[in-house]
C-alpha cells in the first residue's frame, strides 16, 4: 500500500508509534498524536501498554480523520469528574481533592470502585474479581470509541501488550496475527492490585506494564523485520534530581520502575543490530559458490540490511509532578501533558533525524526530542 506523506517529509520505512503505560500521564501521547496527524504522517503500527494500549486501540480503530478527535473525546471524558471538583476558591486544594474523589469514587468511563475490596485483603474473590476497582466503564467506553471491525484490519496494525498473572509471562497480542477484542485491550491495562486480571482464552492476563512498560523489542524483533522510523514516547524519567524525603523518593522510585530500563534495552538492540549487519557484510565476502549453499544461506538469515530510526520523545517533569501525577486526571492536568507531547513532538519531526546519514554497518540510529534542534526557518 502506497502511503502519501507530506511535502517535505520523507520517511524511510513504517512508521511506528510505541507508548508506554503511565495512568494519566497518557496525555502526552495524545500531543504526540496531534502533531503528527497535523503533519499528514500515515501510522503503519501502533504498539502500546496500559495506558498507551487504549490510546493505541483509539488510533487503530477510527478511520484517518476521526483519530485525533476520538483520542481528545476520549481524555475529555476521563478528566470531566475531576472538571466537577474542581474548588477554585482554595488554590492548591483543587487537585487534591480532586485525587482523592479519584480514590473514593474512581474516573467516569474508566474504573469505579468495587464493593468486594471492602471484604478484607484475604477474601477469596479470585484473579478476576480481586481489585480495589472494576473496570467494566472501560468496557464500554472502548466500545463506544473502538470499531473493532476497523482496528483488525491490519491498517495500522495494532499491538498490544499483557502479562499472564499465572505464569508471569509477557504476551504481546498482534492485529496481524490475531482478532483482537475488548478484553486485549482492557487485560493491557489492568494494573494489580487497583484493577482485576482480564481473561483472555481462559488464562487471566494483568497490564503488561509490570513486565516490560517500554515495547519497543516489538519493533526491532518483528519477523520479517522492516526499516522503520519509530516514534518511542516515554512517560516517565529514569534521570532526575537526588530525592530528598520520602515523597520524592516514591515518586523517583516509579520513574525508574516503569521507565523499564529502555536506555539499556536500546544499547543492546544497537549491538544486535550491529551484529545482524555485520554478519550480512561478511557473507558479501564471501565466493559465490560458497554464498550458495544451503548452510550459509542458513547464516546469513541472521543478518539484515534494515534500518531503524528511533526517535525518543520523552516527556518532561512538569510543575506540580509528585509521585500521584499518574492519577491526575485533572483537566489542567492532562491539557498541560497533552501541550508537552504536542511540541514535543513537532521539536523531533523538524529536525528531521532521518535524513542524518547512516553508518552502514550500523542498524539503529537513535535521536531524542531532548536534543538541541534548531526548527526550520530559524537560525
């Protein structure tokens, strides 16, 4: 299928967006959404955990025109409880209150409280059943907003990912090989103990998040592998400031938690890459005849001639961040995010990363909307 890209724009190979889980700071992916569907720019594949799972599934089941606009209906609907408590006569009491309304309460068409918590930490209700929330108002909300008809089409292929609560494995459930359901996109989203495990073929199935928060393996190991220009939206930061009190310290402690290790992850997949051009450069050398056998044809299945473009878009520490930012589903809140990923965003794409030469015996090239860019037509 022949993608049209935007004048000026030219990107070498599928484009791939791959969002990670982090409760309300989903926002940002939905500024990062804006730009590129302001720049005309096909997605190919949509890969996301918990949070960024469902606003996957809201881009990869709408039509074109209708994506940006569902995903905003989408953030709009999940800050209208915090919008009704909002107490503008007490300045800094407003968004806790508003928290603790999410505690009590939950978020309309999300998650609300589930009765059965109240029996006590030991009551036997099962994988399913044990949660201090049900998420059944995510059920419906997605299947307002999601035509699942759609979204398994393959066009953008959709991936999303969950880990199996009985054998601590990670799955990641393909549109491609597959016909995803509600319950993919609610088992990825399911984090214990807030929200019960989703059965999925029988087997219970938690928020991938707790396994790998950052899938960009996905990408980089697909079979049959293409070059890609992939969009890694990260959520939350590894690095920060030394924490001072305990407040800090539990905020730095997710950070780092659900930040998955992706700067390591990505210095190994460079080396695998590496390794696959390498071995595609060696069989070059060798003497036809030799290249024709069938055992080296066996080895230089291991190396490839593709090129990966990673493109880093963090989002940065907002005023205010405390280790509860996760549940500030706040209007101010997920419109300040919402901002951030949207220049964010528009920062990486004017630099145009791809078009930097390429060593050819390197298979991926990471660039980061952190670093210094001058946009176009400024000097």
């Amino acid at each position: 299928m022949t993608m049209n890209r935007p004048q000026g724009i030219a990107l070498p190979g599928q484009v791939v967006l791959v969002f990670q889980g982090g409760g309300a700071l989903g926002a940002y992916q939905l500024g990062v959404y804006q730009a590129i569907h302001e720049l005309g720019i096909q997605v190919d594949w949509v890969i996301g955990t918990s949070i960024g799972a469902i606003n996957a599934a809201l881009i990869a089941g709408n039509p074109p025109e209708r994506r940006f606009q569902r995903m905003a209906e989408f953030w709009n609907l999940v800050s209208d409880r915090a919008r009704l408590t909002m107490l503008p006569a007490l300045p800094g009491l407003d968004k806790a209150f508003a928290r603790w309304m999410t505690f009590g309460g939950g978020i309309a068409g999300f998650f609300q409280p589930n009765p059965a918590s109240w029996l006590g930490p030991l009551a036997p209700l099962g994988v399913d059943r044990a949660s201090y929330y049900l998420i059944e108002p995510l059920r419906n909300t997605l299947l307002s907003f999601v035509d699942f008809d759609l979204l398994n089409k393959v066009c953008p292929r959709l991936t999303v990912g969950a880990v199996n609560a009985r054998t601590g494995a990670m799955r990641y459930f393909d549109s491609r090989d597959e016909r995803l359901r509600v319950e993919h996109i609610m088992s990825s989203g399911a984090l214990p103990p807030a929200f019960p495990a989703v059965r999925i073929d029988g087997e219970p199935y938690w928020d991938g998040g707790i396994y790998s928060n950052t899938p960009i393996e996905v990408v980089l190991d697909d079979k049959p592998r293409k070059s890609s220009v992939i969009f890694s939206v990260h959520l939350w930061n590894p690095a920060g400031t030394e924490p001072e009190n305990l407040w800090q310290i539990w905020e730095r402690q997710k950070d780092i938690q659900y930040a998955s290790r992706t700067d390591s992850h990505i210095a190994r997949q460079q080396q695998i890459h590496r390794l696959r051009h390498v071995v595609r450069e060696l069989v070059k050398r060798l003497p036809e005849a030799e290249r024709g056998t069938s055992e080296v044809q066996e080895l230089a299945a291991w190396g490839c001639q593709t090129t990966m473009r990673l493109i880093k878009l963090p989002a940065p520490r907002l005023d205010g961040d405390d280790p509860l930012k996760d549940i500030d589903f706040t209007p101010a809140g997920t419109a300040a995010r919402q901002r951030a990923g949207y220049e964010a965003a528009m920062r990486a794409i004017a630099a145009h990363p791809w078009d930097t030469p390429l060593d050819p015996i390197e298979g991926l090239a990471v660039s980061s909307a952190d670093d210094d860019v001058v946009p176009e037509g400024r000097t």
